[in-house]
C-alpha cells in the first residue's frame, strides 16, 4: 500500500503540469432511481412484481454512481450531511440512500489520459413519505399580565430575536437602575435609557422596523393610560418596565 501510494504521488506530480481537471459527464455519473426496500423474496411475471408475505415495501429515492472503468485507478470520497461514509458496492458501481445532502469529491487517474478531479452535489428526498395527519395547532399560551397589563401588550413583539434580547434587556435594566442596581437613574433618565437603545436598533428588513414601531407606540400609550389620574412611584415605574421585560420573554 505504501509503495502504491508514493507511485500515485510521483505520476501526480508529473501530469500536474499538463492536465488541467475538468468536468465531464461521462467519467463519473450519478443518476438518481426509485428503489423498491423492504421487499423479500421478489419475482418479476410480466409487468408484475410479487413479494414475500413479510414484506413491507416503500419506495425510496437512491442514487447509482457510475465510473467510467477505461481510468486504471479511481478514489471517490462520500460525505453525507457533511460526514465522511462509505456507499454501498453496486456492481462496478456504487449506490447511495437516505435523505440528506450528498457531496462526492472523485479523481480518476490513468498513465495515459491523465489526472481528472471533481466535486458533485446532489439531495435525496429519503423513504417515500406518508404524511402525517394534520394536527391542530397548539393554542396559544396566554401570557399572565401583571398589575398595569404591560406584559400582554409586550408579548406582540415582531418574530426578530436579537432585538428582543436587546430591548428586553433595556427595560428590566432600567427598572434595576431605579433602585441602584447597576446604576442609579430617575425614571426620566431610565426612559431615556430605552428610547436610545430603541432608537438605535438594526433591524433585519424595514417591515420588521414598523413592526417595532406600533409596538413600541403600544406600550407608550398604555404607559400614558395608566398614568391618567395618579402618579406613578418609583415602585409602580419598577413594576410596569418589569411587567414589559417579562412579557417580552
């Protein structure tokens, strides 16, 4: 094997120079078939197949390799999902099954003709489906609101997890900042804390940025409500950006 592969490395070298890889259909093959599995004792009559009684068949998505055999020597690596395996030997062949990505990196080596190497992606769809009965949807899982009924209205954020994370954070911050936890802030100043982490946010398309701003204008207006007739505390300023933070999760 090893004086094998130091020939190999010598006659690579030498042709290196002259030959330049290339794709070519016709050197290495992949074909994608139907394959009847989990059939036993198979008899052909006529345009009739008969199986064994315990058979439990299901067709399946496969493909056959060819190689072209006028190259003397041949080396074709597998990988499937991104995972090195071995295909199964079909004739001169090889066959390949189960869903998943497939990448074959092939190189066909003769004295005459010279080096050829390629790459070759394929997907299989896997065993025939038989698809599940729909389920019904699970229903929603109310968010419990709290005293002043914030948690309810932040859990309609848009679908856009960093800036959840973000401005999340940026709310149960200035709670905590309110009471020196962190930092010491007023409320005035905690509100400005949001407003700039809001206002300085990336959005991942503009129809997700207007999203966030009828969010945003929701929870501002329910701020605004229950501040009509009563003057909130620091305790009750504490509650309500924690009941936001909480229903953002």
């Amino acid at each position: 094997m090893k004086r094998f592969s130091t020939a190999w490395a010598v006659v690579c070298w030498a042709f290196a120079l002259s030959v330049i890889a290339s794709q070519c259909f016709g050197q290495v093959e992949v074909v994608k078939k139907k394959s009847l599995l989990g059939v036993t004792s198979p008899e052909i009559v006529g345009n009739r197949i008969f199986v064994g009684s315990d058979s439990n068949p299901s067709v399946s998505d496969v493909a056959v390799v060819t190689v072209d055999k006028s190259y003397k020597f041949s080396l074709l690596k597998f990988k499937r999902d991104g995972q090195r395996f071995e295909a199964e030997k079909l004739g001169d062949g090889f066959i390949v099954t189960g869903k998943g990505s497939y990448d074959l990196d092939w190189t066909l080596f003769d004295p005459e003709k010279g080096i050829l190497n390629d790459e070759v992606s394929f997907t299989l769809g896997g065993v025939d489906p038989k698809p599940d009965p729909p389920k019904p949807d699970d229903p929603p899982v109310p968010v419990p609101d709290g005293e002043f009924g914030l948690a309810s209205i932040a859990a309609t954020k848009p679908n856009d997890a960093n800036n959840v994370t973000i401005i999340g954070n940026a709310y149960r911050a200035a709670g905590n900042a309110l009471f020196g936890i962190g930092n010491l802030r007023t409320v005035e100043a905690s509100v400005a804390d949001i407003n700039r982490v809001f206002a300085n946010k990336v959005c991942p398309s503009q129809e997700v940025c207007q999203q966030w701003a009828a969010w945003k204008g929701k929870i501002d207006n329910r701020l605004r409500e229950i501040q009509q007739g009563q003057s909130l505390t620091r305790e009750d300023w504490y509650k309500a950006f924690m009941e936001i933070s909480d229903g953002m999760q």
